[in-house]
C-alpha cells in the first residue's frame, strides 16, 4: 500500500480555515485520496475524495498538487465540532475496499 | 435511517477467553469491514465479508475470524484472547455495488466495541 505522511498534531483558532497537508509521494496512477475524521470517542467518518482534479463538498475541500504527491484538505471555517484526528489514505477503486490508515493528525480547536 | 449499529459498546474478557463482537451494517449496504484500533493509533484492517464470505484480510492470526449472516450482519470472534489484543474493534460497512458501477464506496463506520483483556 501506499504510504501516506502528515504532521502529528495542528492547532487552529475558531472560525479561521484550516489547512491539512498529507505528503504521498509514491502514489500510483490509479490512487484515489480519501479523507477521514475520527471525532472523540466516535468512528471514523468519511470527509471527501478526489484523483486529479480539486474537490469541493458541504464538509471540507481538497486541493491536489499537480503531480499528485500530496494533497491539502481545507476546512473553510473551523469550529470546536472539527476537532478530530485527520486521516489521509491512498486507495484504489478496483474492488480494493480496505481503508489503510496511518496515525493522522490531531487538529485542536481553540475557542 | 439507522447507521452503523455494533454490541456491545464495551466487554472485559480475561487472557485465554473467546468473545464475540456484532455489527449491523448501515440500510442498503452489503459488505462488512472490520478493523482494530489500539489507543493513539489508526484502526487496522482485519478482514471484510461480501456475500456470506470472507473477501479480503488483513495481517492477523487465525485466531481471529468472522461470519456475514444473509441479512448482511456480522460477527467478529476472537479466540485465545491475549493482553495485546485489547482495543476498540470498529466496523465498517458499505456497498459493493457502487465498486461494481466504477464508484468510490465510501465506508461508514460504527461507534466500535471496546475490548479490555485482563
């Protein structure tokens, strides 16, 4: 599996964007970029995806780099409901379903 | 519209033991995830059941293993239960047709089931 890398740990101040940085620099042609979030005590939830082009949805968006090697999810306006651990994962769409997670980064929101 | 449903939320088990964990996978769905999450870590993949049979696995012993019933719920038993194997054990389910239809298969997760082995 490809391996993805993020920082640790971000902090953001309430109501300002947040920006999260996932380095892939192995990713292969047909890799998709899923975005999840694990919220405290809760499961990990499903934020966006994306292959080539930039993403946008009602959660978050995500801008790829031109040569696919990393990828930055855009929380527009944060809130104390954001604060959850982050996880970028590589995954193709050929039947391949299983999510690989790495350690992901924590975001802490302060108010 | 009920989402991931898994039981029970908690169980304390000692060294040696079996348990059973149960997933009820969110309507419509019809492929069952499981993973492991040790604390300060990302869940891993178990295994992943689709039509009543075990369809991908990840890099664990025999001893753990599961079941997909026909109405697509799911079991996770492990036996032998050793110290290390104390975590939140997560479901996940999701819909293989939408991977059929050249579709992202989003996985929608449960609450998970926390194990202590003492």
């Amino acid at each position: 599996d490809a391996k993805t890398t993020q920082p640790n740990s971000m902090e953001s101040n309430e109501e300002e964007p947040v920006h999260l940085p996932c380095n892939h620099s192995t990713i292969s042609g047909t890799d998709y970029i899923h975005w999840y979030r694990q919220l405290p005590s809760q499961g990990p939830e499903y934020v966006i995806h994306g292959l080539t082009s930039n993403v946008n949805n009602r959660m978050a968006s995500l801008a790829i780099a031109e040569d696919r090697k990393s990828s930055t999810l855009i929380l527009h306006r944060a809130t104390l409901r954001d604060a959850a651990v982050y996880y970028c994962i590589l995954r193709d769409n050929f039947g391949n379903e299983k999510l690989t997670f790495g350690t992901g980064t924590r975001l802490t929101i302060i108010p | 519209d009920a989402g991931v449903t898994q039981s029970p939320t908690h169980l304390i088990k000692t060294r040696g033991q079996q348990v059973t964990l149960r997933c009820s996978p969110k309507s419509g769905h019809d492929t069952v995830s499981w993973y492991q999450q040790a604390l300060g870590q990302g869940p891993q993949f178990i295994f992943q059941y689709y039509e009543e049979e075990e369809r991908q696995r990840g890099n664990f012993p025999d001893r753990f293993s599961g079941h997909q019933f026909p109405n697509y719920s799911s079991e996770l038993n492990v036996n032998a239960l050793l110290l290390g194997d104390s975590a939140l054990y997560l479901c996940a389910s999701s819909s293989r047709i939408r991977i059929i239809q050249g579709r992202i298969a989003e996985q929608y997760f449960g609450p998970g089931t926390r194990l202590t082995v003492t």
